[in-house]
C-alpha cells in the first residue's frame, strides 16, 4: 500500500552506453535515414520504446506506420513524428517536432509547526517562512533539473503551494514519525481525485529537544489509484542542520535527489506497471530501488534519468530496455486517470 523511504548507499558502478546500429537489407525491413536539427546526437525511439540507437543514421524499419522519437542528448527535448517507413525516405526531424509538453500538477505544503508525542511528552517543531521557502526552491529546482530533464521536456509541472500554518500532528509507527495523507487532507479539501497528480509536503524533524525521527528521507505511497484521493502523495521530514541554506546546498551537491526518487516512486510501482509498461523489476518490494540490480551507483541520477526516459539497459533480458519513456509521459498522467478517462 505506501511507502518508501530514500537513503544512502553505496555501490558498485558502471553504466550502459548507447549503441550504434548498422542498417540490415532484411527482409520485411526499410532501411530509413534520420536526421537531426544541427546533426545533434539523440536516443532513437520507435513506437514508445527506446532502440539502443543513437541517431541520426540509417536505421531499419519494419513496413508501416510507426511513432518516432528522438530525445536529443545535448538540448534535453524529445521531437517526434509519425511516419510511413518506405525506402529512400529521409525522415528529418526539426525543432518543430516538438510535442507540448504534458501538464503536471504538484501541491506543495509546507508545515509550519507538525506535533507529536515523544518519549518527553508533546513538542512541536517549526519552519519559518523563510525555511518552507528554502525547501520549495529545492523542490521547484529539482522539477527542473530533474523530472522534466529526464523527461527530455515531455512533462511540465505547474505547482501550487499551499502552507499549512496550523499544528500537524504526527503519527507514530513502526518506521517512525510520519505525516499520514488523512491528516493533511483534512485540512487541504482541494485535494480530491482528479486534482493532483501529487501532493509534496515538507516538514521539520528535529528542532532543540524536541526530535521526531524515522528510519528515512522521504517517503512515498506508491499505489495513487488505491488511494481514497487518488493522487501520489509524498513527504520529506528535514532536518536543516544550523542553516537550512547550507543543509540544502550540500544535498542539491552531493545527494540530490531525494524529490525525485520519491516521486518516482508514485507512477514507478504500480501506475505505469499497470498501463502495460515495462519497468525494471522490485528489489525488496521496489523497482525504484533497483539500482543495483542494474549497475547503477550513487547518487543514482543517471537512474532516475534512465528509469524516467525508459532507458535502463535490461542486462540482456527481454525487452531490452526498461522505464516509462517520453511517449508514456505524454499520455494520462494521474490525475486523469483518477477521473478514469483514459487508459
Ligand atoms: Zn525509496
């Protein structure tokens, strides 16, 4: 049902590189020539699925009509077009084959004071403005750098922020302290299903004496469609250190990626698992968590990129690459599946 909580590891590395494919006379197969504006490099997509092909070059088609798409490697923009494969029949992308991006739409709340029960009796802890803008700037720089570059400019998120000025009150269980969906939707009745594709909510974990700890970082419920609200939903519980700036900076430096992951989290387990996607398999119960398993090594940003532009090599299985794609970001996000009018 929920969870997941981000957290340090270390590991082993080496990463996948990208193939460049010859064009076969095979029968049944065209070969094709594609180009690219100003001849950039670009990872090669047929049909929603990434070749390992790096274009532009010549590359066989199957007969018929196919979606193509190009994520440009420098620029970070996916262009696609449809086309009729047929022999001698260059196909040239252009800046104009650019789709609009999908909209996605973030709540950002930031607590002020979140209380709870420790071993010392109630505390609370608080942020000040100041500190919940800190933490939304993380989180909008992380949009950018993060989600819809790896997105290669197929997702744009809008965001609303809403802080929340009044006591939150923290649940305790086996993993900790944590902000349970019902004790902010109770104060937040905008978030209904079909609203949001997820609500990001910030808050402090320790201040003086008064310490609300967890075994995580973030944590994310990763099945929005079995959700009352239908929408992902995720927390990060901060602990800014002396400086928040500081504390901040040395993430967005050295570990950054901790909205991102969890986010992932919410389409990466089950909602893309269940438009018929392939993503890379669970380790111990998540495939955001299966970095390892395919050779990935901390801070794990190529993962992220590659698991949200479907290009996790898949050591050799079938299919040969894993993740949600450009073409899979253009489609129903989840906020409209939540009102079920679409697959
Ligand atoms: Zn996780």
């Amino acid at each position: 049902m929920k969870f997941i909580c981000y957290t340090l590891a270390v590991v082993v590395s080496f990463l996948s590189a990208c193939k460049k494919d010859s064009a076969p006379s095979l029968p049944g197969l065209v070969p094709v020539t594609i180009s690219t504006p100003g001849g950039e490099a670009g990872y090669l997509y047929i049909d929603g699925k990434y070749t390992g092909i790096l274009v532009p070059g010549t590359v066989s088609f199957s007969v018929g009509h196919h979606t193509i798409g190009v994520a440009l490697k420098n620029t970070e923009i996916y262009l696609r077009k449809t086309i009729t494969a047929a022999a001698s029949t260059p196909v040239a992308f252009t800046t104009a084959d650019k789709p609009a991006p999908k909209t996605w739409k973030a709540l950002w709340i930031g607590l002020y004071e979140t209380r709870g029960n420790t071993e010392t009796g109630d505390c609370s802890t608080h942020f000040s403005t100041a500190d919940l803008d800190a933490g939304y700037n993380f989180f909008t720089w992380s949009l950018k750098e993060h989600f819809e570059k790896y997105a290669y400019g197929t997702m744009k998120w809008e965001v609303e922020r809403r802080d929340i000025t009044v006591p939150v009150t923290l649940t305790k269980g086996s993993i900790g302290y944590t902000v349970e969906p019902a004790a902010i939707a109770a104060l937040m009745p905008q978030i209904q299903p079909g609203v949001y594709d997820c609500v990001f909510v910030f808050w402090r974990e320790k201040e003086g004496a008064c310490s609300f700890p967890g075994n995580y970082f973030g944590l994310a419920w990763t099945n929005p469609m079995a959700e009352a609200l239908k929408t992902g939903y995720v927390t990060v519980k901060f602990d800014p250190g002396a400086d928040i700036a500081a504390t901040i900076n040395q993430y967005k430096i050295n570990d950054p990626g901790v909205w991102v992951h969890e986010w992932l989290h919410t389409v990466g387990e089950n909602f893309y698992q269940a438009k018929g996607l392939n993503l890379p398999e669970k380790a111990g119960g998540f495939s955001v968590h299966a970095a390892e398993v395919y050779h990935y090594s901390f801070p794990w940003m190529d993962w992220y990129r590659d698991f949200i532009s479907g290009r996790v090599s898949n050591t050799g299985g079938s299919p040969a690459y894993l993740g949600i794609g450009p073409e899979a970001l253009l489609g129903c996000t989840v906020r409209e599946m939540a009102l079920g009018n679409c697959r």
